[in-house]
C-alpha cells in the first residue's frame, strides 16, 4: 500500500532589514531569504538568520516564526510560500534531521563568509556553516527531495522559486498568510 505524500513548505522572503537590502541591490533578487516549514501554518520554520531581531551579527541555526522574531519585528516582509510534495518517509527523516539539529545547535554557525563570497561567485562552506539558502539546500539533496541539478552551485532564495513540483501557495505579506 502506498501511502499519500505529505508536504513540506518552502518560504521565500524578504524582510527589509538593512541586510535584506543590501543583498536586493547587489543580487537584483526581489527575495533574499528562505526557510523551510513542516506544518502549513508555517508556525515553526527553520532557517539560518538572525537568533536576535535587532542584532544581525549573532546569527545561526533557527527556528522562525511570524508571531515572535524578525518577521515579527518586520511585518511587512514579503513572501512566496511553496507546497512540496514529499514520500512519508523523507517528510520523517527531515524532520529528524531538523529535530537533531535544534538539538544540537550550538554546533551551527552562520557561514558569514560563505554569504559574502556568493556575492563574488565564489562557492565557500565549512562543516556546521550555513546561510538560509544552503541549509535548505541542504536539507533538500540530503533527504532526496531535489537534486543537486535543481540548484546552481552557489544558491541563493530566488532559485527556490523554480524547484520543480514545487506548488506556490500564497504570496504577500508573510503575516497575511493563513492555511
């Protein structure tokens, strides 16, 4: 018996923070984070971003939420959420990993230089370093949900915008959005 797929959530935003910004201008990218949700209500999503909304240099593995944090402090982020179908079993071995990382966060960093040589197209990543959008990256080829041909060597949030399958579910502002 074949079970019926789950789906994982793909967010794609943009703040208007200072940094935000500033990667709009030097990527021309309308959106310049992404984060990845196991629940529609997009009530616990994970990413790499600022651990505290006023302070963008004390950044890391984190979970996100509309209702606390930067999206909070910033309310009028913009969004694309994207719906993707995923096998029971990988939609379960993500949420292990997710699980095992906000376990173990302390171990993850922000990849601070892996963001800012992106900016040169230069690909840089260390062991437990991630900005958003290789994590979710990450979490997608680890988990075989996408293939390393989806993504251009050095990703960026825009391109999660043309992951195949995946559906889009809702764009505006990210504390408009309801399941």
């Amino acid at each position: 018996m074949i079970s019926d797929p789950k789906q994982i959530y793909i967010i794609v935003s943009q703040t208007g923070t200072i940094l935000s910004r500033f990667l709009k201008v030097v990527t021309g990218a309308e959106y310049n984070h992404v984060s990845i949700s196991l629940r529609q209500d997009l009530r616990r999503m994970y990413s790499f971003g600022r651990k505290n909304p006023y302070n963008p240099f004390w950044a890391g593995f984190v979970v996100e939420s509309t209702r606390h944090g930067t999206f909070k402090r910033f309310p009028k982020t913009k969004a694309v959420v994207l719906a993707l179908d995923v096998p029971p079993d990988k939609y379960e071995a993500i949420s292990l990993m997710l699980s095992d990382m906000l376990a173990e966060r302390n171990i993850y960093h922000y990849n601070y230089l892996g963001l800012c040589l992106s900016a040169f197209r230069i690909r840089s990543h260390w062991e437990h370093h991630f900005y958003c959008s290789e994590f979710v990256r990450e979490v997608l080829l680890r988990n075989q949900v996408a293939s390393d041909e989806c993504f251009p060597s050095i990703v960026m949030p825009i391109h999660f915008l043309e992951l195949p399958k995946a559906r889009r579910i809702y764009a505006g502002t990210l504390k408009d959005y309801s399941c």
